[in-house]
C-alpha cells in the first residue's frame, strides 16, 4: 500500500535544515529556521539551563506520569511570565489554568482540537503573511484557516487598517490568530495604540483571541513584549495563549510549551480545561517533563532566574548588533537598495523583501539557505558569515 504513495513535499521550514545538512558546501550559511546561533555559530545550551538541568537530575526521584497538564508550579510560573503583576487579579479569580505542552506547536494543536471539538463550526484567521506551520496545524484540525491583511511590504510595517477592516467583517465568535511579539516570519509588530484598538475590536465583534507567544524576551524584553497581550487580558474575558520555551530558555529538543486558557470565571477556565484534558489524553497523554522542571528550576531561584534573564538580554542584542551589521555590511557590498528598515524589525526574523528567484540563487550559487519567502533568521548570522553573506546578496540583486 505504502508504494503506491506520492513523497509529501518537504516542510518549507525544517526541510531547508536538511537539505542543508547534506550541502556540501564548506562557505554554506543557514539562516532558515528559527534557532538562535552565538557569535561562533552555535545553538548553545545556556548556562543557566546547564546548572538547572544538572540540579533537577540531582533531586529526581521519579520518571512517573506527570499530571496530564503538566505540574501545576510549571503552570503558574507560566502565566506569572506571561501576564505579569497585570495577571494577579485573573489569578486571584481563578480566571487562568494552563496545561505544560510538547513545544508551542503541541500548545497549537491542542488549542486546535479543543476549538475544534468545543466551538462549534468556527474560522480561524491569521495574519497574512504567518509562520508556515500554522495553516497547518489548523487544517490538520478540521478548521477552516482564512487570513486577514497584516503586512504592507511597500512601507515595511503593519497594514492595520486594513488588518482591522478585515477583523471587523469576521463573524462573531470566530478565532483570531495573534503574534504576540516578534511576528514571524515579518519582524514587524503591533504597537500599544494599535494593540487597544484591536482589543476594542475583538470585544465588539465577539472574536477569540488565539496569542502566540513564541519569542518572549527577544524583541524588546521579558517584560515589553508581554504588553499588547496584557491589554487583551484587561478588555477580555477570554483568551487562549500558546507560548514556547524553545527560544528564551534554548529548550529547542526539550519540546517545553504551554496552553493557557483565559476564561471568565473560575468555573468557565473549569470546564474549558476538562476538555483540553481529554484532547491531550488522546494525542500524548501527559507532557516530557525534563525541560519544564528545567524551566521551573531556574523561575523559583533568584540566582538562575537573574543569570537567565541576562542570558535573554545577550541573545536580544546579539540579534540587534546583527541588524545593524547586516545593514551596514549590504552597503558596504555596494548594495544600493534601501535594507535600513531591517534594523527596525523585531526578533529573530527579517522579511528581506527577496523574491523566491534570488532566494533560490542564494542557495544554488552561494550555499546560503533562507525560507523560499524571503524571511532570514537574522540569529544565524555572524561577524564571520556577513562578509560572503553580504557579497551574496549584492550578487543575485
Ligand atoms: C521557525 O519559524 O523557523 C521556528 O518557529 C521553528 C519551526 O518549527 O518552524
């Protein structure tokens, strides 16, 4: 049976990663996924990961079942990162509950089920353009995907007038998929102003906000990134939340998210979450529990949480200094095209504005690899690479 199958094409993401590996190239440069690379080119484990890890195999006493939404302290530390002093009074209220996910595509999926199998026969909207994987993931679900304008390539910022007249037209009770920071793969994001003015949106029309929250510290910090979600949190009554620890703790292989649900009472987030745990018990029952004890080890110890927060600020302006190199080092290459709004994106990602032909010259003369929309993982460049990184570009511009 399996013969007669047609080869799936490979993921447009992750695919590049192994075409990749197997380039022979010894001048190859990735810049497709979305990992963080240091000054050498490599994805590192951070130090306050690597004390975490060495004290949670220290005190592990059992390699039992987690509960199946995780361990509840993991929980708590999840929305107390997420929504802040501002979340105090959902928590008082028992208005927040939050389930530790494989990663925060497992988070994804399971808010895709659980909309799926409670909501009825509702739309999904995502920004145009989103991360590959999120039609995906909501197609995979059943869920019917449409996009809403979001980002004006003539003038390299959100189109949201537009993103608004296309929210306001969605019928109620539908979902809106959000960036909560760093959009991914456009760098570009909300800001405050914009941030109230889609709240009051969501509230009139009646829509879901879906967050995603994958880069928390990578944009402007820990801190200011969370703002336009905590908006939402003061306008609505419901939210759902997907956030990752893949990027800010570099817990990539560890597979460490979370779903948390935002409801109107406690009983309402009750309820929601009986649900939510039987979409998990019949995907993968309960979550890996190493990267959230990692994560849960360094949030309740003073010491970790401030090596890890400074770790945060170094990947941030590692990513920035690398912004600003980029940008010289194009002109420098003799590039005339205008890239100084490079240095104004967010996050690991830029949206180069390179069309699919000179992506695929990038990568069949020069051995440089960047998804076939132009997004560069700006976190994979180096002093090293920018040089040849640069010439490239010049050359197939
Ligand atoms: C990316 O967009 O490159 C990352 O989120 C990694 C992935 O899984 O695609």
């Amino acid at each position: 049976m399996f013969e007669q199958l047609e080869m799936a094409p490979a993921d447009a993401i992750l695919g590049l990663t192994e075409a990749f590996k197997k380039d022979k190239s010894p001048h190859k440069i990735n810049l497709g996924v979305g990992v963080y690379k240091d000054a050498h080119g490599e994805t590192p484990v951070l130090p306050s990961v690597r004390l975490a890890a060495e004290r949670v195999l220290a005190a592990e006493k059992t390699k039992g079942y987690l509960p199946i939404v995780g361990d509840a302290e993991f929980g708590l530390l999840t929305r107390k990162l997420l929504l802040g002093e501002p979340g105090a009074a959902i928590e008082s209220a028992g208005r927040a509950r939050t389930a530790h996910t494989p990663g925060g595509t497992g988070a994804l999926r399971v808010a895709a089920d659980f909309i799926k199998r409670c909501l009825g026969d509702v739309m999904i909207w995502m920004s145009d353009p989103t991360w590959a994987n999120h039609p995906a993931i909501f197609d995979a679900a059943g869920i019917e995907t449409h996009s809403y304008p979001y980002y004006d390539a003539q003038n390299k910022s959100v189109a949201f007038s537009a993103m608004c007249e296309a929210l306001k037209e969605a019928p109620r009770g539908d979902v809106v998929l959000l960036h909560a920071c760093c959009h991914n793969p456009s760098g570009v994001d909300l800001d405050v102003e914009q941030w109230r003015v889609l709240a009051e949106i969501l509230k009139e029309r009646g829509l879901l906000p879906l967050v995603d929250f994958a880069y928390q510290g990578f944009g402007d910090g820990l801190e200011e990134d969370a703002v336009g979600l905590r908006i939402l949190c003061e306008s609505l009554d419901e939210i759902l939340i997907c956030s990752s620890y893949s990027k800010n703790f570099g817990l990539y292989r560890e597979r460490c998210g979370a779903l948390t649900v935002v409801g109107a009472s406690d009983e309402a987030v009750s309820r929601a979450m009986s649900h939510v745990e039987k979409v998990v018990r019949s995907n993968y029952s309960n979550p890996p529990a190493h990267g959230g004890a990692i994560v849960t080890a360094i949030l309740t110890d003073n010491e970790l949480r401030a090596m890890w927060e400074k770790e945060v600020s170094e990947m941030r302006n590692r990513i920035n200094g690398m912004r600003s190199l980029f940008v010289k080092s194009l002109k420098a290459a003799g590039v005339k095209q205008d890239f100084s709004f490079i240095e104004q994106q967010r996050g690991m990602f830029s949206f180069s504005g390179l069309t699919r032909e000179q992506v695929t010259d990038l990568r069949a003369k020069h051995a440089i690899y960047i998804v076939g929309s132009g997004r560069i993982n700006v976190a994979g460049m180096t002093e090293a690479n920018m040089p040849a990184l640069c010439a490239a570009i010049a050359d197939v511009l």
